[in-house]
C-alpha cells in the first residue's frame, strides 16, 4: 500500500476503488488500438504501454507527457485521447477532462465499456447535474440491478438529486480566497486557527518543503509539509506563509492536524514505510520560539492501523479522532478517548449515527464540547467528501446536518477550524477561483445561524416515540422510520427498546413524520419540532396499536 496521507489518496473499500478507478480499469485493460499513425505501430504502441504504466503508478503527469507524445504524431488516437481525460480527471482539471473525452468519443464512440460512468463522474464535478444523472441513468441501463455497477451508479445519482437539491438553496456566508499570501498553485489544507485568531497553521505540498523531494512511491507530488501565517492586528494583514521552525518538518510526509486553542502545542500526521500513519504531538518552547521535535502518541491512541485528524476540548481533557482500527463501521471512524489519570482511556466509537459504512475524514470539537463538525463521504453528501455538524443531547448523538451548499459543493471539502467567536470558517476546499488544488478560504458564517448561532441553546432536539401493543404493553424491537413532512425523504430508522420506546435526535424548526408498521398496522403521526426558550427541547409521541 502507498504511504497513506491526511487527504487519503490511497482507499481501501473495494467499493470505493471501483468507484475512483472505474473508468480506467476497463480502458488499459480492453483497448489496443492498431489504427492508423504517422509513426509505426510498434512505436506508438510502447508509447501508450508506457503512459498507461505509469498512470497506473498514480504518475498522472508522467502519463500524461507521453499521451501528449502519442497526440502530437496522431491527434486522433482515441485510446491517447481518452487516457487524457482521465489524467487531467484526476489531477481535477475537470474541464479538459471533458473536453478530451468528449473528442475520443467522437474518434470512437465506443472508446471504453464505462466511458458513460466516467462522462457522469465528469458532469457531477462541474455541478452538470442533468448531464451527470442522464450518464449515469445511461451506464446504469445497460448494467444487471443487484450488481456493483448498477449500485455504485443509482448512488451517484441520488448523490446528484441530493446536490441539486442544497443548490438550490444555498445559505447565507460569504467566502474568500486566503489569496497569494497563503495558498500556492500547489495542494494547501488542513487550516487551523488558534484561539485568539492570531496564527493559522497548514498543510502544502509546494515545491518550497523542506528536502524539495517528490514522491515518487506514491503520486509523483511533493511530499508535505508544515506551513504558518500570523495576523497583524495593526494592518489587518497576514504575512506570507513559511515552513513552522524547529523539529517538525522533515524530507517525507508532515502535516498537521490541529493546533491547540492556546498555540502552544501542535497535533501532527506523520507516515512512513514503517507505519501506516500516526498522530504526533510537538510543543512550542517559548524561550527558543521553536517547535519541539514530535513525539508519537501512546496507545490507545495510536495503533498499527491509520490514525489522522484529531481534535482536543478546550479542558485538555477528551480528544475525538479519526481511526480504521477494527470494529469500526466503515474506513475511517470517529472515536473519543478521555484524559484518566495522566493517560487516554480506551477509544469509544460515536456509533452509527454519526460513523458509515464509508469513510468519516476528519473531526473538529466546538470549545462547548458537545458540539461536532466532521467531514464525510458516508452521509448525504452534494459531492465527494462534505461537512457536517451534530450535537451530543440526552445522552446520544444527533442525526448529523450537512452545512450546505456553498460551503459543500460538487468537489471535496473535508480539512476546516472555526474560531472561537463562531464567525469565521478557514476550509480547505476546489472551489472555483482557487490557484492550483484545494486552496484556504475564509468564510464568513455570522450570518448562518446553524454555525454562528447562540451555543448555549442546542441545533438539535429529540423525537421520543413511544409504541404499545393492543394489550397497552410496550412493544419492544419495533421500527420507527423518521421521514422529513416536506420532501417524504427517510432521514433514519430506530428500533424501540425494552420500554417501547425509540429516542432519535434530529435538527430543530423541521416538521417530521413518524412511522411504525408493526401487526400488518400502520401508524403515523406528524411533528413540528421547534426550539425551546430553556433547556432542552424534547417532543414524545404515542402510538398505539
């Protein structure tokens, strides 16, 4: 397995690598074109075995210099043509992709057995909703209902409806590119931000990292490193972003998680050949003003499986983070551990609620220490990875909210810090002015309630649903299906317990419907969930059968 970073470029769900490498599998495996060229065919065919090797190595520039070679003797070489779209695909050029695509479509319209999967894939990440659905309608037809194919398409179009959805209603922030101070024509994220919004570290993979190496065991980028700015009140202006001082950078991969409200201690991702990704701990010496060099932390924090992302309460004393120990519920899954003794207590995993059976990313905890954002790919989702908040009430977690688009878009948002007044978001993101990949944007969420509203009073609130049989008898094992009243859409579905009663915590100020089959019998009943002036709000519901 290649070296494993924060950004995940390596997965490891079988279904999850189908749906990255669909469109490329069937191509280098089926096309072997003999026609015509400018050059012999002995030569042009190295040139396609070559660029399609090194494709396969994850080297999209290298493959796409010698898919170059290939058009500039024959620009009508569809297997070139289409290895092209894929490259710029994947170094997320998306408009070339299509444009390549389309072209090796018109040289042959049979270019690839999932070239209308790939046309979908293309479509989605330009936010072409309707041209992504009908592709992926048309990849879907000629596949067997029950199989990955057609399953792994009828996701991605519930995926579109879903994000056409949010865009429809986007809520109210304002975002802004971090500008040239900041972010590179390189990969920049990871953005945190001390307490007192003063220093903001990140993560770069710019051509400036200590050792300047490439990875050429992994994507053919350079590896990472440890970047800060710092905010001058005075100006109003942030200096241009250079490597952190001390011990924390070395040649290979370095990033950081999150720094501590105070600023003085930070949380880092290190991976190398030996390990499959850790989470390290370095302290600011305040004498020297240097970082100390990391140290790993212990089990029951670290294991031999990946560990990345982590977040501290403002007490120091609980850390949520993201792990693929065992048991979990999917690939990466959220955990909390608290401080016991001068040591962490053994992991707990926040359940399915919030965990999927696909890959939770990367985790913040609110300074009120109930209060999460996370980024996903498992939940509904308007493209790739997303965020998500969701709150810890009467003893469990809420039905996490998506945030909503623009803050999520058809492109991958998963790396984020919000500041203490709860006004400003610094994410990570491809939104569409950024100067390279992912870029660090400031967003202004002071007039977005479900972010910068009062922390004091709960987003969320809890649905108690409580089933009797004909005998007036709790009625135990029984399903209860929560439905959004408006769009009919399912949100969950819990099972009542012992007492016949089923708890489920959802956002407020929505109407829901309630409904329980039970004895070839249905019941509904339909609930308006407002907030409460105090305290927490709590609507039970009877249903009797």
């Amino acid at each position: 397995m290649t070296i494993r970073q924060p950004h995940k470029v390596v997965r490891c769900a079988l279904t999850v690598i189908f749906a990255l490498c669909l469109h490329s599998q069937q191509f280098f495996a089926q096309r072997d074109s003999t026609g015509g060229g400018l050059f012999d065919q002995p030569f042009k065919q190295a040139k396609l075995m070559s660029a399609r090797h090194e494709y396969n190595g994850n080297n999209m520039r290298g493959a796409l210099t010698l898919f170059r070679e290939v058009l500039d003797t024959e620009p009508d070489n569809a297997d070139a043509l289409f290895g092209t779209a894929q490259c710029h695909y994947n170094l997320k050029k998306y408009k070339l992709a299509k444009e390549y695509l389309e072209k090796a479509i018109a040289v042959d319209p049979k270019v690839s057995g999932d070239q209308e999967f790939f046309y979908g894939e293309i479509c989605h990440r330009l936010a072409l909703l309707d041209d992504a659905i009908r592709h992926f309608e048309k990849f879907a037809a000629g596949k067997n209902a029950g199989t990955t194919d057609h399953q792994l398409a009828t996701d991605y179009i519930a995926q579109c409806r879903f994000a056409q959805e949010m865009m429809a209603q986007p809520v109210d922030v304002t975002i802004e590119n971090m500008g040239d101070v900041i972010n590179s024509r390189f990969d920049d994220y990871t953005p945190s931000i001390t307490a007192d919004g003063r220093m903001l570290v990140f993560t770069s993979r710019r051509d400036d990292t200590k050792g300047r190496a490439i990875d050429e065991a992994g994507d053919y980028k350079f590896f990472e490193d440890i970047y800060y700015s710092e905010y001058n009140e005075t100006t109003g202006q942030w200096s241009i972003a250079s490597g952190i001082e001390g011990q924390v950078n070395t040649d290979t991969y370095d990033a950081v998680l999150s720094i501590a409200p105070s600023g003085r201690e930070l949380f880092i991702y290190k991976n190398t050949v030996n390990m499959a990704g850790d989470i390290f701990t370095s302290q600011f010496d305040v004498a020297t003003r240097l970082w100390t060099l990391p140290v790993k932390m212990d089990r029951p924090i670290n294991t031999s499986y990946y560990e990345g992302s982590i977040s501290m309460t403002a007490d120091g004393n609980t850390v949520y983070f993201i792990s693929e120990r065992e048991a979990g519920f999917g690939m990466g899954d959220i955990y909390v551990s608290e401080k016991k003794g001068g040591s962490w207590s053994s992991p707990k995993n926040l359940g399915a609620v919030v965990n999927t059976g696909l890959d939770e990313k990367f985790v913040f905890i609110h300074p009120n220490g109930r209060t999460l954002y996370f980024s996903s790919d498992g939940h509904n989702t308007i493209g790739s990875y997303d965020i998500f908040k969701t709150e810890f009430i009467n003893g469990q977690w809420s039905i996490p909210i998506n945030l909503g688009y623009p803050i999520n878009t058809v492109n991958e948002e998963s790396t984020f810090s919000l500041t203490k007044d709860n006004k400003t978001l610094y994410i990570a993101a491809e939104y569409d002015d950024s100067r390279g990949e992912r870029d660090i944007y400031r967003v202004d969420v002071s007039q977005y309630a479900l972010i910068s509203g009062s922390y004091e009073q709960s987003s969320f609130g809890s649905l108690v649903c409580r089933v009797s049989d004909v005998n007036k008898k709790p009625a135990r094992g029984v399903e209860v299906a929560v439905y959004s009243a408006s769009s009919n859409k399912l949100i969950t579905s819990v099972k009542t317990d012992k007492t016949g009663q089923a708890k489920v915590n959802v956002p407020l100020n929505f109407n829901y419907r309630l409904e329980v089959k039970m004895d070839e019998q249905v019941r509904t009943k339909e609930v308006l969930l407002r907030a409460k002036t105090g305290g927490e709000t709590v609507e039970s519901i009877e249903l009797n059968f």
